[in-house]
C-alpha cells in the first residue's frame, strides 16, 4: 500500500459493492473492451486523424510494454502534463494498464508546481508535449529535474531534444500486464485548494468509474455521442462529467479541440457533428459572442454543459435559444460529488439552479457553523459523502482533519442552498479561494510565494468581483519599504515559475489590514475595500 494514502474502509467497500454501485470495472478492463466490442468506431480525433477503439486499445498495449521496458511499474507515481492530444488518452490507459499512477497536471502548472508534485509523490516520470501554446516544456522539465534529482524519466510527445521519446516507446508485448484491481488506486487529481500546496486527491477505478457510468447515464450519453473537449482533458470537469472518459465508456467518439476559441471549436463542431461539449462560465460568454458572427452549422448540438464557476441566470438563458440546445449546468469538484441539472428539467431549474446529486446514494447536508443541520431553504456549507467523494486527501493527514468531518462528510467550503426539489443552489464560498473564471486559486499558496519576497511584510489576497471571469484577485501588499510596483511582483512571480492565472490581477498597497474579533486578518472587510474602489472608479 502506497505511504500516505488512507484505503476506502472494508463497511464502506462491501456497502458500495452490494448496492451495485463499484461494479470490479478498471480503466484497462474497460478499455479492452471497447477495443472488441466497438472495433473500428472511432475513438478519438481532432479533427484531421483518427484512432479507431481497435486502434487506440491496441497502441495503450505497446505503449504499456515499452514502460514497462523501461522499469515503470505499478504503484510508480508519473506526473503528466499534456493538453488534448492523442497521446493524452494512450499515456493514460498505458499506465492503468500496469498500475502505474498518472498524476494529472495541468498545461498551466509552472516549474514551481510540478517540482512541487514530482518531489510530494516521489514521481519515477514526467511526461510533457515539446512545445504547446508557445511555451517550451523541455525547458521547464530541465529545471524540473534539477529541482527533484530522483525523478528517473523525462518523457516527451514530439521532438524529444535528449529526453526520451514517447514515440520510441511503443514495442510488442513480451511480458504480461500485472494485475490490476478495482479497489487499486487510479490516478490522482488536482485539488483547487484554498491553504498551502495544492492537495492530491487519490482516486480508485471503481469509484471513478461509477462516477463515469452514472454521467453517462444522467447526461443520456451512448455510442453516437460525438464529445468536443475544449476545455483541458486533465480537469476533472472534462474528463468525468461525463468528460472525455464518460465517452470512452460510453463508447462514443471525442473530439479534441487544442484551444477552446470559437475559431477552432465551431469548425470543429460542423465538421464533426459535435452534439455535447463543456464550458466554463467565461467561455460561455465568449462563445454567445462569436455565434452572432460567425456562420457555421452548429445544428449538431444536443447540449452545452456549463459548470466550474457559477454561470449567471443571465447568461444561461441565452444559451439554449442561441444554440438551440439545451444547457446543462454542472456544479461538481474533482473531489468527488457531481451534480446535474437533468436534460428534461423545466427552464426555471436549469437557469436557476446548479443541479442536483449525480447519484441516489450521494448523500450532502447542509450545516451552520457548528455542523448541525439546516432546514431546506437556508444557506449554509455543503458537506457530502459517497460512493465516488474521497474520504482523505493524499499524505495530509493533518489537513484531512479540518477537511472531513469525524463521520466522514467532505466539507466541500461552497455555501450552498436546496430548493424544494432538492436542486442546490450556489451563494458563494467559505473557503479562502479564488475562482477565477473556473480556475481556482488557493490564496494562501499565492501569499506565500509573496511572502518569499525580501520586500514584502505581510500579503493577502481576495476575490474581486468581475463581469467576464466573475471572480478576479486582488494582492493587498504591506511593503517594508515604500519601492515596489505591481508589475514588480508580477514578474516576481513569473520568474518563479508559477501557473499565470494565480498571479494576481491586481496589487494594493496599504499600511495595514484590517483585523477580525479573533485577530485574523479580515478577508471579508479587504473585499468591500477593493468593491468600493472599483466603484469609484467606474
Ligand atoms: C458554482 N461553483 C462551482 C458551479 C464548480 C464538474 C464540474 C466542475 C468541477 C470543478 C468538477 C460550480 N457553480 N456550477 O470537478 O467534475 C466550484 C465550487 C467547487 C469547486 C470545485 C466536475 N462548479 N464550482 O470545478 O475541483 O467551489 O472542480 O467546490 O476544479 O468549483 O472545483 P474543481
């Protein structure tokens, strides 16, 4: 058992097993699968090649031989850092193949991140595009490998410079595949965070594929889905709900989109017959925009999904009638619980609401400070727990203990509340996060950064309200001495290495904070200062 990661209890297990809903399904048992029964169906394109389920299962076959070749096996942590590309998909299921455990990254993530998951997961390799969106990946990998000597391996999908190739590593079986079970862990996922690093979240095959088949169920996904990802693969978002993996489980095809921008993303949807895809609130905006513009035949889309921040009423009932589609709104966390509007809810819950529970043995509550329950209709936290909501980050058990409660209940920090029907709606947060447009951005992990900065006394930062992106943040900086500016630090923290959209968007510089009762330094009053500031400047 991997040191660190705290196995599902036996009750919890055999209660999931009974009712159905861990049915023993892995990543490679269902892949193999597809890879008979869906034959030559396409799996995979973006829009140029193809990878038939034939195709895609038997290249994951050579893919897992040549790690295994070169000394990856189960239970070895890998860091994977690739957009939507094929090989995503191939590095994936080859590593669930062995057992071996991707821990997914996101193109974003800077040197300073991906030391950070490479040493906290002690990872054998790093897996990364060559160049993408005009950012060299091999530099950063360099550095990387300076910064965490025992990592072994540095892979690379293209030109490989004197790393190792990815393309070299696809060879004919000539040892079996370890076994790998349902209970086994997966992967681990990216938690958005709100205190220090950012948390691993350990995922199982049966708990996640259960998440998978009850998407694709709620979302009424089959074999004639055609699935555009526009927004990155490696968020829980896109790849479970039902995401790029709910459609290889439903058999259907995906269509990789590299950016999200209408000027890819709508060709891709004609050409395609693209009938469901996923945004992001922002995206949303930027996509009704381009629609009055542009002239491609959309008349493929089913339904659009909006979900990762909260999507206005305001822009969501445009959406169906300039589509002409149906919007869903998903309101999930790669922590686990997932909820859906369904696809025929009447217009008042789609628009209004954020959804309901994925699953009749989700089982949420909503609480008061205190933890005792609230009536239906009140705003308080969200807590929930089942078969596909973690019960421990990995390796933080002191985290763990603020972050579950003793029964068990994830404390997911979003303040939400239920409609009669059990909808939920989303009122804000009492987590110290960012949610910039669907990004979020742990404030403390961003102070402390700041706080490595010889000039810089104390830091904190704050949500600002925004009408693009919803939420943008605010540094405010109490200096040693009156000499830095905002673009200071801004390149203070590109030189670091960090993903861009945690460096703040905005920096004030004041004297002092303002204090709470309890001496903390009050969050809530540094909001209304920088609301107020916003206004006078309109
Ligand atoms: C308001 N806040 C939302 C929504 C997420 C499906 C969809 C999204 C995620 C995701 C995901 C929201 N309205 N519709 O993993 O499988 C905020 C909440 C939540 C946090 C989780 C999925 N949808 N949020 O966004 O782990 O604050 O997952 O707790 O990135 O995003 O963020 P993340």
């Amino acid at each position: 058992m991997l040191r660190g990661y705290k196995p599902w209890p036996e009750d919890l297990k055999r209660y999931y097993k009974q009712t159905g809903c861990w049915n023993g399904e892995t990543f490679g048992g269902f892949l193999e699968k597809q890879g008979r029964e869906m034959n030559d169906h396409i799996a995979i394109t973006d829009g140029s090649e193809v990878l038939s389920y034939r195709e895609l299962n038997n290249r994951v076959d050579q893919l897992a031989a040549g790690f295994m070749q070169m000394g990856i096996v189960k239970g070895d942590r890998i860091v994977l850092q690739l957009p939507n590309i094929f090989e995503f998909f191939e590095v994936c299921f080859a590593l669930f193949k062995i057992g071996a455990l991707p821990v997914f990254s996101l193109p974003l993530h800077r040197k300073t991140e991906i030391s950070y998951f490479c040493a906290f997961t002690e990872a054998k390799a790093y897996i990364i595009p060559d160049i993408y969106d005009r950012f060299d990946y091999r530099e950063m990998a360099r550095e990387v490998k300076e910064a965490v000597p025992s990592l072994e391996h540095i892979i690379v999908v293209g030109d490989n410079k004197d790393f190792t190739a990815l393309s070299n590593l696809y060879v004919s079986a000539i040892q079996p595949l370890p076994e790998v079970q349902a209970d086994d862990l997966a992967f681990f996922q990216l938690s958005g965070g709100s205190t220090g690093l950012p948390k691993l979240i350990p995922r199982t095959h049966n708990e996640y594929i259960y998440s998978l088949r009850r998407s694709v169920e709620v979302c009424e996904l089959d074999h004639k889905t055609n699935y555009l990802a526009v927004l990155p693969v490696a968020h829980n978002f896109t790849m479970s709900s039902p995401g790029v993996f709910g459609v290889l489980y439903a058999g259907g095809k995906i269509v990789l989109s590299k950016y999200p921008s209408p000027d890819l993303a709508f060709p891709l949807i004609e050409r395609e017959s693209v009938d469901f895809t996923s945004l992001v609130p922002p995206l949303a905006i930027v996509w009704l925009e381009a629609r009055k513009r542009r002239s491609e035949d959309l008349s493929s889309l089913k339904v659009i999904q909006v979900g990762g921040a909260k999507c206005s009423a305001e822009i969501a009932k445009q959406i169906g009638p300039a589509f002409n589609c149906k919007l869903q709104q998903v309101f999930g966390m790669a922590e686990g619980l997932v909820n859906y509007t369904r696809l025929d809810d009447c217009d008042e819950l789609v628009i209004h609401t954020q959804g309901k529970p994925m699953s009749k043995y989700d089982d949420i509550r909503i609480v008061d400070e205190e933890d005792r329950e609230l009536p239906i209709g009140s705003t308080g936290q969200l807590q929930a727990k089942g078969p596909y909501t973690i019960i421990g980050y990995f390796n933080a058990e002191e985290h763990n203990g603020k972050a579950f409660t003793t029964d068990g209940y994830y404390r997911t920090g979003d303040l939400v509340k239920l409609t009669k029907e059990g909808y939920v709606i989303v009122e804000g947060r009492d987590k110290d996060q960012i949610n910039r447009g669907g990004e979020k951005i742990a404030a403390e992990e961003v102070e402390n950064y700041l706080l490595a900065h010889n000039n810089i006394l104390d830091a904190a930062i704050v949500s600002m309200p925004d009408k693009f992106l919803g939420e943008r943040s605010c540094a405010f900086i109490i200096q040693k001495h009156d000499e830095l500016s905002a673009k200071d630090l801004k390149r203070f923290l590109q030189d670091r290495g960090i993903a861009s959209f945690k460096i703040p968007d905005r920096f004030e510089f004041v004297d002092r904070f303002p204090y709470t009762a309890l001496g903390k330094v009050s969050k809530k009053n540094l909001r209304e200062i920088i609301i107020e500031k916003l206004n006078d400047e309109k």
